[in-house]
C-alpha cells in the first residue's frame, strides 16, 4: 500500500498495546464517526452509552476504512483478528482508556507538540481562555483555541457540541494547529473529559484552575466526585506549571497538595520558596471596565480592562499570572490589557441611549455564577434597577433550579423567568421548580418565549434599568422537545439595537 502524507503503520500505530504484524497497512487517519470516515481512515468502534459503534463497522468498510479496531469488555478477546472484505477488524480491550495515547501517538509520532495551556473548574473558563489566546496574538504569538464557544485559530472559532472535544478529533485539532505554526492552545477542559480520559496524553505546558461551584451533579453524583474529576488534571496529568486559585475553597486545598504550584488571587500571599503568587489589591469598578494593582513573584504592576466584575479580577489575575510565567515584562502586558475585546456572551453589554437601559448578556447558568455576575453588575451600576431574567434546562440537575431562584432574589430587584433549553421537560414544570425557591413568587414575572420578555423590558423598564439576561451567553439556539430552534439572544439585541439607532436617525432627520 503507498503511504498517504499524513499516516502511520497499524503495526507501530498498535505497538504498545498489542504486536500485529501490519507493518505494510497504512492509516490515514482515525475516526469515531463513519460519517467522516475518509478512504484510508482507521475507524474506531466504541460501545457508547446511547449508541454501539460497532454496528457501523461495515458500513465504514463500505466506505474504504484501511482497518478497524473494535472494543471488546472480554479481556480474552484482545487482539483477535477478524477479516470483513479483506479489512482486519481487531479487538481491543479496554479501548477507550488507551484512546488519547493512541491518538497522540499517530498525529504527534515524532515531533514535539506546541504549548497547550489547559484551564478547568466550574465558572470562568471560557473567559480565560479567550483572554489568554487574545494576548497572546496582541503580543504577537500565534494562538488557538478550543471550547465552550468553538474551535480554531483565535477569532476564527468554528462552533462545537462539546466543551472538550472526543480524544481523536482533540488531537486532530491540535495536530491542524500544528501545521499552521501556533505557538499557543488554551484548551477548556470539562469535568466529562477529565474523567472520560479525553486528555489523558497530553503534555500539558500549564493547567489554570478557576474555582469549583455546583454544575453537572446530574453526572458526576456529588461535590466530591465533581472536584476529584477536575483534580485529575493536576494530580494525574503531565503538567509543566500549575496555576490555581487561591480565593476558592478547593483551590486552597489544593495548593496544599501542589507545593510548587503558582497561586493567584486577593488572598494570594509569598508562600514557600518554591510556590509563587500574584495578589491582587486595590480595585476600581468604573463604567468602562476595571482597574487593579498587583503583587508577584516577577514584580509589581498596574491593569486596566474593559470588563466587569471581582469574578472577572481573578480571570485576568489567572490570565496575568499564565503571561508573567511566559517571561513577558509587566510594561508590556500593562500595555495590552486594555485592548482586549469583550468574550462572547460574557458580560456582554448592549446599551439603549433613547431608553437609557442596558442589557448584559452572559453565559451564567449555575447559582454560584448567577449570584457572582449580580454583584458585579450591583458594584457597576449607578442608578435604576437591576433586573434579573434567567431559566434552567430541562433534564438537568434539578436541584439547582430553587437555588438559582433564591440567588436572583437576594441580589436583583426585579426576576422574569424565562425557557433555557427546556429538552424534553415540560417547560411550565421547570418553572413550578424555580419558582419552589422564592419567598416571594408572586413578585416574579414567568415570560417563556426569551425574546418576547426581551421586548417587553425594552419597552417597560424604567430608565437606568440595567437587565443581566443570563443562561444562554454565546449559544445560539434554544433546545424545546428534541429540536434545536435558532436562537440568540446576542442576536436579537443586536438587532434591536439597530432598530432604534435607524428609527433614532429618522426622527433627527
């Protein structure tokens, strides 16, 4: 068989697992989908939870996979060969907890993989990843990114159904930056990938963690078992620099565990010789954005951001920290943070002047998150009401649901609850369940449709309102039933806002 440019032998692809003698069956590629599947592709048959790969096998023969490996749960079945129209159909125990190495092992065979910087925990990921991937192009250092929001070169995001993607198309990413010279990744990594061994191989150049709050116990069970999935990065992973943050609970543990990782935060201090720190101290809430003064182990220094929030204070001392371990001069970042764009759905502001109301669009959808952009947004304001419009997906933990509700009560003056993915769940349930946690149902405003409440605020808030309308931030669809509809509400106020500048410039003219 003539060898495609980008391949590897089945033999040397399998060698560490299993001796088999392919040494002239060359791979084009690996795939769990056989709807990508490309002539000369290796196609992978996972038993999934809702769906048995290997069901497809023919199938992907049909379609010129070189070879096949399919999971088996019997340990004596390793290795065993079969033949479907000539292609070998081996059987691998224990597949998927070898998938990650065996991904490396055929896109990075050789050469050295770039800087991949990996950041976890409950809230802030998405805004530091695209923060750090940000500063790195401001600084001229070719970055990508992979997450919540999408795929790619930085400003180049193609969108993505997971936070982290499988193990073989992970690697396929980074093995695509690769070939365009990237310097950087910032990689979101989701609790699911940590403990589905997603990563497992990858030699990480740093791990950022934010903070741990209640999110996904519809999956992992428990607190406990939610922070062990995320402390798998630091404790089970190959990383180079481990950056953590003090302020949250779990982080301080386990900064105890890491003797010489780096802490950051408000309550970041000089700890042991190996540990460095960076505190953060004296922060300015303005219209604009956020300034705040800094201590660490590589000097001292000043930042100005255009973002808002404590919460969003310790995403830039995440990112800063991740920079100043990079050896980049505190001069130099202190020129670079103010020009960093606004993330997608975080905080996001869309400003009415005729109105005189604000709407801030954010990706909040856990209490913890809720109740931290609420205070940010309480310290920024200068006047009128802050409204609070949120909902809660449907076939998810349930038992955030009151306490969201108990959240917006506390710290917004006005609540609309609204649909936020309703799946398969009755939407006037989930609701019922929100509105369990209010001490003061009747106060509150149920609009299910996101965009009619929009306009109904837009035409009924009072002026210096400001709306933090939370849940949905970057997506740009609403689950009802098993349909995705498309919807933004990013969208939508953009366009609105159009609407008022024109209808604004006719009434001049």
């Amino acid at each position: 068989m003539n060898k495609p440019l980008q391949s590897l032998s089945l033999k040397a692809l399998l060698l560490p697992w299993l001796a088999v003698d392919f040494e002239q069956l060359f791979v084009s590629g690996l795939t769990l989908d056989n709807r990508t599947l490309v002539k000369g592709n290796l196609f992978v048959a996972l038993q999934g939870e809702l769906l048995d790969g290997r069901v497809f096998i023919n199938k992907a023969i049909e379609q010129g996979a070189a070879g096949v490996l399919a999971q088996t749960c019997d340990s004596e079945r390793h290795g065993v060969i079969s033949y479907v129209s000539g292609v070998p159909v081996i059987e691998i125990y224990q597949l998927p907890k070898i998938l990650s190495a065996l991904a490396y092992r055929f896109y990075f065979p050789q050469e050295k993989l770039h800087k991949v910087i990996a950041v976890t925990g409950t809230n802030g990921k998405t805004t530091i990843a695209t923060l750090l991937a940000n500063c790195f192009m401001l600084l001229g250092k070719k970055s990508a990114q992979m997450g919540t929001i999408g795929n790619g070169l930085f400003g180049q995001l193609k969108s993505s159904l997971n936070t982290t993607l499988d193990a073989i198309s992970l690697l396929a990413e980074l093995h695509n930056y690769q070939q365009q010279q990237v310097d950087y990744t910032v990689m979101e990594v989701s609790s699911h990938g940590l403990s589905q061994g997603r990563v497992t191989a990858l030699p990480f150049h740093s791990a950022i963690f934010t903070n741990l709050s209640r999110d996904h116990l519809d999956y992992h069970g428990s607190m406990e078992s939610y922070g062990e999935a995320k402390k798998i990065l630091f404790a089970q992973h190959s990383v180079q620099h481990r950056i953590i943050n003090i302020d949250d609970p779990v982080g301080r543990d386990w900064l105890l565990d890491f003797p010489d990782a780096i802490a950051y935060g408000f309550n970041a201090v000089p700890g042991s010789k190996e540990q460095s720190y960076l505190r953060v101290h004296g922060v300015n809430y303005q219209a604009q954005g956020i300034d705040f003064s800094f201590q660490s182990s590589w000097g001292d220094g000043h930042i100005s951001a255009p973002f808002y929030g404590d919460f969003n204070v310790l995403n830039l001392a995440a990112v800063l920290t991740q920079l100043l371990v990079e050896n980049i001069a505190i001069g130099q970042l202190e020129s670079v943070f103010p020009k960093l764009a606004s993330v997608p759905g975080r905080m996001e502001q869309y400003f009415f002047a005729e109105k005189e109301i604000t709407f801030v669009v954010d990706y909040a959808h856990t209490p913890d998150a809720l109740e931290k952009a609420l205070i940010a947004l309480q310290k920024h304001k200068s006047s009128g009401r802050l409204i609070c419009v949120f909902g809660c997906g449907g076939d998810r933990d349930k038992g955030k649901r009151p306490e969201m509700a108990k959240v917006a009560e506390k710290f917004a003056e006005k609540v609309v609850l609204v649909d936020d993915n309703p799946r398969t769940e009755s939407a006037h349930d989930i609701m019922q369940d929100i509105l369990a946690g209010f001490n003061h149902a009747d106060a509150v405003l149920t609009i299910h449709d996101r965009s009619q409440a929009v306009l109904f605020l837009l035409e009924n808030s009072l002026p210096g309102d400001l709306v933090l309308l939370a849940g949905k931030g970057h997506e740009n669809y609403q689950i009802i039933g098993n349909t995705r509809l498309h919807y933004s509400d990013r969208e939508l106020l953009a366009s609105l806002q159009k609407q008022y500048n024109k209808n604004n410039s006719q009434a001049e003219l």
